[in-house]
C-alpha cells in the first residue's frame, strides 16, 4: 500500500551545472512523518557518496508564515517543528524561520545553488507556485512524493476514528524500504540494524553499519504511533546519558488504538539520528532483556516532556471545523 521510490534518474546529474554537495530542502514539516524524512532522505542522496563536505540544509517555516499561506495554524509549533526536523538523521543542520516562497538570495546566503522538493506543487497565499522563481532558475531539483501519506491523511484518520492493526509481512514485504532508511546520515552506507521479532541473525532483516554486540545495547519500547518530539526528546535524553559507545535499540510494538501504520511507526523511528537499531513487534526473550540496559522513566523530564499522543489529539479535536472543511476542500470525505 504504501510506496517509497526514488527518482534519482529524473535529475541527471549531467544537467546539474553547478556543485551538489550543499543541497537546500524546505517545507513546513508538520506532524513530521516518515513522508518527510523520504523528502530529506532522497535530497541527502542526491549528493555523491564520495563528497567529504556534504550538507543538507532543512528549512522550516514558522508558525506565522504558514497560518497567512494555508489558512490555518499548523498542528506542531514552530519550536516542535525545529526540534523534530533538527533530529533527522540525514539533515545537517535546520535554518528557522525559513521563507514560505524560496527565494534565491536565501539560498545564496548559504552557499547552495540547488532547492530540492517533491513532485507535487505547492501554493503561497496567492495561489503561486512557491518554487517558481527556482524553477525559472535552474535551481529546483525534484525527487518522488511518497505516496501514501500526507499530514492531510494523519489528520483525516485522527478526525474519522480510522485506527490500523499489526502487519505480520512488514518486514517481508517492505524490506527495501526497511533498507533505505536504516541508512547512515550520508544515505548511501548502511547503519541501523533491523530485527523481525527479535534480536538474533535469523530474525536480522537489515544488517546495519557497526559490529552488533549484544551487552552494549540501551532498549526502549513502545508504539510510537504520531512519532513526536516528545518521545524523540526521551531518545536524545538516552543517548546522552549512556553516549554513543551504547547502542540505543528501539521497539515498536502495535496497540489497539494506533493511528499510523507499522510500517509508518518504523520508518519514523529509523530516520531519527539517535537511533542505531528497531526491532518491530518485539517478542524479546527475558534472557536477552536480562543483558540489556533498559529505558528510565526518570529520563521523561526533558524540554518537549509535556508532549505526548493525547496532547495531539487534542489541538486537532480543538480545530476540528478548521481541518474538516480544509480536508473536504481536498477532496476528503467521511465526517
């Protein structure tokens, strides 16, 4: 159902005049999902493996800017909205405050010649083309929308009631896309083991970039449904607590009342840079749990702590009117 391609292809490199290894994507990045990350991750790819000076510039608009261009508030603030974008594991660096309308003289002033975008369009206040001028230029490189998933879509389920079970053939069926965003933070070399059940060779699915040693391992699990700043500030607080000579594992279960996918959950999880391995629907064996060091609730005290699934739901259900005529303007149904 859902699908995840690259486009590399579709932007020779050949036509590319100017240097790739400062590369420009911007957006606004609310209720940040693995749709996003794709994004980022397909505009990290774009630069060559070999270049030692890479960078990916993550633009985020602020709250401002998009309430005046779409007409409405976004569900994440501005100050989430940086934090989640800032912890993906293939963006280097985030400017705040970015421009809804690219403009030129901003890339400029960071030395990028190139904006990247996916191939849908997106409009200002005026109904333009944010990336026109760009596009005049020379200067907009284009790479797949995943398909499948849309801020739009999260809100859409979260306002009907949709939930979604377990899938037993996820690692099996999505295994590619598993591949692709276990991915180091240059997108090309691997690094984020996955694991199928449990965390043994048989149940390897993704072989990630580093020596597995089962006694070094820092374990957190839970469902993960709405992946949010919230929970990724509790991983950031894991990993600076036991640093980077422990591994931090992550599993996602599923519940009964989940809003995303497991495959959404677990692409989610992966593209966020504190992570180095996933473990989906964990069954994990009390002698392996027994080696581990295990998540401390203590460690739920950090700045985005009041942050949580329900917190969410809540703002959605508060501008309901808002998103339910935005949502029938696209063409949604079922209130």
């Amino acid at each position: 159902m859902y699908k995840y391609r690259y486009t590399r292809k579709k932007v020779e490199t050949s036509t590319m005049n100017h240097p790739i290894d400062r590369l420009w994507i911007d957006g606004c990045f609310d209720f940040t999902h693995h749709g996003h990350a794709g994004a980022i991750l397909q505009a990290r790819s774009l630069i060559p493996a070999s270049s030692d000076s890479s960078v990916l510039l993550c633009g985020v608009h602020n709250d401002a800017d998009i309430t005046y261009n779409k007409g409405g508030k976004p569900v994440m603030t501005q100050l989430e909205r940086y934090a989640h974008t800032r912890s993906n594991r293939w963006c280097s660096e985030v400017v705040e405050d970015a421009p809804y309308v690219t403009q030129p003289k901003v890339l400029d002033a960071h030395n990028c010649w190139y904006v990247v975008h996916g191939d849908d369009i997106t409009t200002d206040a005026n109904g333009e083309d944010c990336y026109q001028e760009m596009k005049d230029m020379g200067r907009f490189l284009v790479v797949k929308r995943t398909e499948g998933v849309s801020t739009t879509d999260i809100i859409h389920r979260i306002l009907t009631g949709v939930t979604v079970g377990s899938d037993l053939s996820l690692c099996n069926s999505h295994s590619a896309e598993l591949t692709r965003y276990a991915s180091n933070s240059d997108g090309h070399r691997p690094w984020c083991f996955v694991f199928d059940g449990q965390a043994s060779e048989d149940a390897m699915v993704v072989r990630g970039g580093f020596d597995w040693l089962p006694d070094n391992i820092v374990y957190i699990e839970g469902d993960f449904d709405l992946f949010h700043i919230g929970q990724i500030d509790q991983l950031a607080q894991l990993r600076a607590r036991y640093g980077p000579e422990r591994r931090l594992v992550v599993g996602v279960s599923t519940t009964d009342n989940c809003v995303m996918s497991p495959l959404e959950r677990v692409l989610g999880v992966l593209s966020c840079k504190y992570v180095d391995a996933v473990i989906v629907e964990p069954k994990i064996k009390p002698e392996v749990k027994d080696l581990w060091v295990l998540d401390d609730p203590d460690l739920r005290t950090g700045p985005f702590a009041y942050l949580d699934k329900a917190t969410i739901l809540e703002r959605i259900v508060a501008d309901r009117d808002h998103y339910v005529a935005r949502n029938i303007k696209k063409g949604m149904s079922g209130y």
